[in-house]
C-alpha cells in the first residue's frame, strides 16, 4: 500500500513539475514576443486602413524586429491609432521624419510595421511621439490591377494572332509583299538597279574630279579639309 502510495506522489510531482516548467517556458515566450524583459519606449501612428495588422505582430527597422505592436484603436470612423513598443537599444536610430507602413512577411504571412529610416539631420523620436504613416497597398487591389493587365494582353495576344493570320494568308501590304513572288522579284531588281545607280554616281564623281573644269573646286576643298584637320589635331595637342 505504502509503495502505491509512493509512486502516486512522484507521478504527481513530475506533473507538477512539468506544468511548472511549461508555465515558465510560455511566460518567457509571451514575455520575449511583448518585449517584457527589454527596456522600451512607446511611439504611435494612425492609418486609414491596417490592413488586418493584430496586436502582438512585429515591427522592424532596416529589416530587423525592434518591437510589436502594443495596441490597436479605433479614433473615428476614418483614423485608426497603433500604439508600439520599440527596444530603447535602437532608440538612437528612429529619427522624427521616419514614417511607419504596414507589409506582410512574404505573400500570404502575417502582417507587420516597418519602420523608414530618416534624415541624417532630424533629431531622434521622443517616447509617445507620433510618426507618420504610409497607407498600404490592398490585396483586392493588387489583384484587380493584374486582372486588368491580362485582360489588356489577352487582347493584345487575339489581334497580334489575327494580323499574323492575314500576313500568312497574302491580305494587305505586308502580306502581298511575303506571299507574292512577283512583287518580291521587283523589289530585289530595284535594290539592284540602286547600287549601280550609286556605282554610276560614285563614276561620275571620280571623273568629274579630273575635269578641268572641276579640279579647282575640287582641290579647295582638298586644302580645307586639310587645314580642318590639322587644326584639331593642333586642338588635341593643347588638350593633353
């Protein structure tokens, strides 16, 4: 009866035990998330809208979590006020012109503040100041924005598939030029005939430069174009 006995107490106190231990492991959790061992210091801003942001979530400073938010409460029915608790660790850093905005962690997870940095001139925040805030972008927004956009590229894709379907069928311009061999023959004779214009051009140019009646002109212009370059090569060597 006695050994009975005895195992029942040490069963009760490895219970008591455990629930002890998990009762200060919880508190020391809860009291880690709400910066109950950190020395802090209260700052606050108000939005429009918080966009499901819930006391308790993070708040973080050049992408570090510096604080949560404390409290959430409704001014009016168009100002909502979000008291937080920053780490006076990091009080040395969060100017008065910093301004506070609402993100999430990634796509779908849960919602935090995120304080800018500030100007290099502005002094430091004061306990109980009030920052400015910066209000966030929509989910439903962002989604109508895409919705809107491959709209407009689902149309854009039928007519480029429409246009594509003429110019292979031989209709319009384009088409008659791709598909028609005749106007393509046409079109590479008179690139031919463009260069032995050109050749018959460049011809003409070199034997007028031998008439006699050209060579002064052209040689003038010769002494120019010389001249020309000698003066900037002259320009180059004062440069360096």
């Amino acid at each position: 009866m006695e050994t009975h006995s005895e195992k029942f107490k040490i069963r009760l106190g490895l219970f008591v035990a455990g629930g002890l231990a998990l009762f200060v492991l919880a508190i020391f959790i809860i009291g880690k998330q709400k910066n109950l061992f950190n020395p802090v210091y209260k700052l606050s801003s108000t939005f429009y809208n918080i966009s499901g942001l819930q006391v308790g979530n993070n708040i973080r400073f050049s992408g570090i979590n510096v604080g949560t938010v404390d409290n959430i409460i409704i001014i009016n029915d168009s100002t909502v006020r979000v008291d937080m608790l920053i780490k006076k660790e990091v009080k040395q850093f969060i100017k008065s012109d910093c301004e506070v905005a609402i993100g999430s962690e990634g796509l779908i997870g849960d919602r935090l503040m995120i304080i800018t940095q500030g100007s290099a001139d502005a002094p430091l925040a004061i306990e109980g100041q009030q920052l400015l805030s910066k209000e966030p972008v929509e989910t439903d927004a962002i989604m109508a924005s895409l919705q809107v956009s491959a709209g407009n590229a689902e149309i854009i894709t039928q007519q480029l598939a429409e246009i594509m379907i003429k110019i292979n069928g031989g209709e319009g311009t384009l088409g008659r030029l791709i598909q028609d061999t005749t106007i393509a023959q046409n079109l590479n004779q008179t690139i031919v005939n463009l260069k032995k214009s050109s050749q018959g051009l460049d011809e003409n140019m070199q034997a007028a430069k031998h008439n006699f009646l050209f060579r002064g002109y052209f040689k003038k212009k010769e002494k120019a174009a010389e001249q020309k370059a000698v003066e900037k090569k002259a320009a180059d060597e004062k440069k360096k």
